[in-house]
C-alpha cells in the first residue's frame, strides 16, 4: 500500500545553530513495517522523527510519505497520515480535559462530534485511560500523560504510528503495557529509544544513526545482539541479550548469541500463543467460526513449539 510508505532519499538538516543533524539520510520503510531508530543521544533520532510528519522540512534530499513528497504545502495532508507523539507528553497536552486533548486531533480532521466521541473513547480505552477524561492533564502522573498523549494519536487512527522514547516516563507495569499495545497496532511503526529491550520487543526492523548517518540497518535480532556494532555506536546490548559470565572485555559468539535469542523468541511464543486464542474467541463471537478455528489451531501450534525450543537451548548449552 504506497500510502503507507515512508521514503527518505538523501536527506540534509542543519539547525540555525550549525549543528548538523541529518547528513545524507536514505531509507526506505514500507506498509505495516516495525522500524527500532537507535542511537546516542544527539546522533539525529529525534531530528528524523520530525521530519516524518513536516514538524521540520529537510534542507536538501527529499521526503516521500504515501502518495505526497513532503512540502510545505503538503504537510497538512500527510499529518493526517502519521501521528508523531513526542518524548515529553507536556509538548503535546494543552486542553483543559484529557478528552479535549484526546478530541482535539479527529476535530480537526472534521469528524462529527458523535464519531469524535467514538474515537475517544477507543483510544482512551486502548491505553487504559478510560476514567481520566473529565481530569486536567497537569494533575496526571508521568505515565499517565504519556498514556494519554499515545491516545490522542491513536485517536486520529493514524497510518502511521512514530513514537520518540515512548517509554521513557512509564514505570514497569505501564511500559509492559505499552509494549503489548505496539504490538497490537498492525500498521506502519517508527520508534526512537534508548530502550533496546523494548524495541527488541516490538520491531522487526532495526536502524543505527550515528551523527546523522545511518550505520546499519537490518532485522532487529541480527542488529542488537551485536555487541561490538553496538558499541562502536555507544550502546550497550539489550539487558535480555547480555550475558553475565562472559569476561572483561570478551565478545559473544555466535552459539551464545544463537542461545540468548532462543531465550527470547521462547519467551515471546506463550505471549503469542495467549493473542492468537484472544483473537480466536474474538473471531467466534463475530460469528466467525471457520477464522476463530484456524487462529485456535494457530495457537496449539505455537504452544507446541515450547519444546523445539527447549530441544535447541539445550543443544546449544
């Protein structure tokens, strides 16, 4: 689906202050991708999330998102495409309400105020926020706003979903939950972070930005369980992937770095497993039965491959 689809062709950006944080920038993700942007601070992450929706306009190179080239005469349009929640939830909740910041985005896309509350209430829903919408946003708590502030994207139904250090302000419980969200949302993600868990997690896809250039990019597995690309980048492995007797200065190998990923996809099958028999129950309720018995089947098959996987571990060991 072109709508879908973010290109980026030799991108330059500097700030008035010379800074330069985009130098040449090409990529490419297309429809229903999850795509981690990782890197130290100040190599350009945020810089390129705010070129996905026209917050800032590239300098030289251009920008394709869907159908439109980025302009500024298109920039409206491709806002009603990709929602870009921001680090801080402060830069996005100004109304007195949550359900007017919630409201604010599908108002001005020009919905009527019945489906501007029907959107409210299933994003607020979503990120289990439903009783906070008579509340002003300054009384929330930290993950409260960034809860919030997820919502009034999702409220938009957005294309595209960009996110920058989504989980930065959320406690354990909420950034689980957080987690389990991205994962339900099926189209096209984008998401900068310091958390490479949590894009371990939730993307396919992994991009490495080093002072404005893209270093590597490549499945998520492969890029973050190599210890060395990341610490020539200044990151660390993710804290699942790390191995605790590995020597002062020693490297992983790939049998160990094969048993660590093991460790994850195993750990992900009953979570996969769990969805898919939700999605079936789901499915037999909407009187499809014949879709409700093959995700049903799906589920079996996946709690079935809890042993292979124990087989391998135990081969690896």
């Amino acid at each position: 689906m072109s709508h879908h689809i973010v290109e980026f062709q030799n991108v330059h950006f500097r700030y008035p202050d010379g800074t330069a944080a985009l130098n040449g920038v090409s990529l490419r993700i297309t429809h229903g991708e999850s795509v981690g942007i990782v890197g130290a601070n100040g190599s350009g992450k945020s810089t390129l999330l705010m070129h996905t929706n026209g917050y800032l306009l590239p300098q030289s190179g251009t920008i394709t998102i869907g159908d439109f080239q980025l302009g500024k005469k298109t920039r409206q349009e491709i806002r009603k495409k990709v929602g870009l929640i921001f680090q801080n939830p402060d830069d996005q909740l100004f109304m007195p309400t949550v359900f007017d910041d919630v409201a604010f985005g599908p108002l001005n896309l020009g919905l009527s105020p019945e489906r501007v509350s029907e959107c409210v209430h299933e994003a607020l829903e979503t990120v289990g926020c439903l009783a906070l919408g008579d509340k002003p946003p300054h009384r929330l708590s930290g993950g409260q706003k960034s809860a919030v502030a997820i919502a009034a994207v999702l409220a938009m139904q957005p294309d595209i979903l960009v996110m920058d250090e989504p989980a930065s302000h959320l406690d354990p419980k909420s950034r689980r939950a957080l987690i389990n969200l991205l994962r339900h949302f099926h189209h096209t993600k984008i998401i900068a972070s310091h958390d490479l868990d949590l894009i371990l997690d939730v993307c396919k896809r992994c991009v490495i930005i080093k002072e404005g250039s893209i270093v590597a990019d490549g499945p998520a597995e492969e890029i973050l369980s190599e210890k060395r690309l990341l610490e020539e980048n200044n990151l660390e492995l993710p804290l699942s992937l790390q191995k605790r007797d590995i020597s002062s200065g020693g490297t992983m190998d790939e049998i160990t770095k094969l048993h660590h990923l093991l460790e994850h996809w195993a750990e992900h099958n009953t979570e996969h497993a769990k969805t898919y028999r939700d999605w079936s129950k789901k499915a037999e309720a909407l009187g499809k039965k014949e879709l409700a018995l093959i995700l049903k089947e799906i589920a079996d098959e996946t709690v079935a491959m809890d042993n292979l996987f124990k087989k391998a571990m135990g081969i690896c060991c």
